[in-house]
C-alpha cells in the first residue's frame, strides 16, 4: 500500500475529487480525515470507507475560516496519530464569475477567501502539525488556467488559482529541507457535477472540447490518481511543481478540430 501508515486531511472531501481522493488514499491505507464544509457529505463519506474496512473521520470546516481549519488540523493530527498528508483542494466557481467588468465585487471576495485564501489557511495551521510528525506532502489544488488563460471568462477563479501557483513556490522552496514537499495540482476540465450543468448545452460543450487533445473531460478519479502520486513517497523529489493534469490542454496551439 502506497500511503500505509500515514494520515492525509482532504479537504472539499465530500464530494467530486476531494470524495474520490479520500476514498483512494483510505485503499491506499492511509487514516483519512474527510473535511467539508458540507457534515453530511464528510459524513457519508468518512462513514463509506470504514465499511470498505478503511479508516477515516469526518470532519466540519469553512476553509476560509481560520479557527475553523485550524482545528481540522487539530483534530486530524489527534486522531490520525500525527499529520503527514494534506490536500488543499475545497474550491468554488461561482456562475457570476465572468470578466473584471461583469464579477461582482463580492463574488470576487468569495472566490479568493475559499481558492485562494482557504489554501493559505490550510497551509498555515497544517506546516506544523508536518513537522511535528517529520515531514509531508503538501499538494495544492490549481488548475491550467493558472498558466494559460481561459477560454470562457472567470476572472477570480483564474486570479485565484494563479495564486495558489505562486504561494505553493514559495512553500516549496522554503520548508524543503525540513522535509516537507508542496506541489499545485493542475487539471484541466473534469467531469463534475457543476461542470456538466455549466457544459448542458451542447454548443458550449463543443466549444470547450475543441481545445482538449483527448478530445474529453478528465474524469475525478483521473485527478484523484494524480494527487495520490503527489502524496506517496513514489514523489519524494517532486517538489515546487505546476502538476498538469490536463488531457495536453497546456500543450496545443491549436487542434484538428479547429
């Protein structure tokens, strides 16, 4: 087993990557701790992969809330017998995200306080807890339009997840030699729930894959399987890293269909 005797906090763990992620790092034999703002979701969860005979708990936190995750931290360390594992990927993309002219100036506070601020916060009250237990994997969720610009306008998402970029650099290159590795997580569209009401028509569904090599959205697993290497000791000298995980997005100028 790959993560076997290591504890992760997960958090936005009760739905979509976070979800799949938790129930592959559990497989894996890590303890899990399942953190969503959302109880019954973490609950559900938590409440699946001890019936599969993995551990986990669930645990209540608004990322963008310090208190909050700090005592997520608190509580996964506590339980988990230390810290080891932590995956910041709790994230929203509101439907008023458009262009600087047309987001709103509140949405645009939303957007940041849970993608951007919520992934400082995790990363604040959990370096810790790493250090205390001899290191970890820190890995940060972004996305490709923090490297290339998006095709459809989501100005806060965007500015949002080009910071997480940043902010992981500077983790990595700072807690390195403590032992404590951070990477940013980048996929490109995934088939969730959201992105499937926003891709309903089949227009803009059409639009968005025209630009995907593969032709496909990623699934959450595909994502899942990629934060799992960035947990494991199979990544021991990934560090400091813009992960794409984007179907060769990043990669083309233009494709065939076009």
């Amino acid at each position: 087993m790959r993560l076997a005797g290591l504890s992760a906090l997960v958090t936005g763990g009760g739905s979509g990557i976070g979800r799949d992620s938790c129930r592959l790092f559990a497989a894996e034999g890590a303890f899990v701790s399942v953190c969503d703002r959302d109880a019954a979701s973490a609950e559900a969860v938590a409440e699946e992969i001890c019936a599969a005979g993995g551990r986990a708990i669930a645990v209540t936190a608004d990322v963008s809330r310090g208190a909050e995750i700090a005592a997520a931290v608190e509580r996964a360390e506590a339980e988990g017998g230390g810290l080891h594992v932590v995956f910041n990927n709790a994230g929203v993309f509101p439907d008023a995200d458009g262009s600087p002219v047309d987001t709103p100036e509140d949405v645009f506070d939303q957007v940041i306080d849970i993608n951007l601020k919520g992934v400082f916060l995790g990363c604040k009250y959990a370096i810790p807890a790493l250090l205390r237990s001899g290191g970890g994997s820190i890995i940060n969720m972004a996305s490709f339009v923090a490297v290339v610009g998006a095709a459809t306008s989501q100005i806060a998402y965007t500015a949002s997840k080009g910071g997480v970029l940043a902010m992981t650099r500077e983790i990595a290159v700072e807690y390195a030699r403590q032992g404590i590795r951070a990477n940013a997580l980048c996929p490109g569209p995934v088939d969730t729930p959201l992105l499937r009401e926003l891709l309903a028509d089949p227009k803009a569904r059409e639009r968005r894959l025209v630009h995907i090599p593969m032709g496909r959205l990623a699934t959450s697993e595909e994502i899942a399987r990629a934060a799992l290497f960035l947990a494991s000791p199979e990544s021991s000298y990934v560090n400091g890293t813009t992960f794409m995980v984007d179907g060769g997005i990043t990669s083309a100028y233009v494709t065939p269909e076009d």
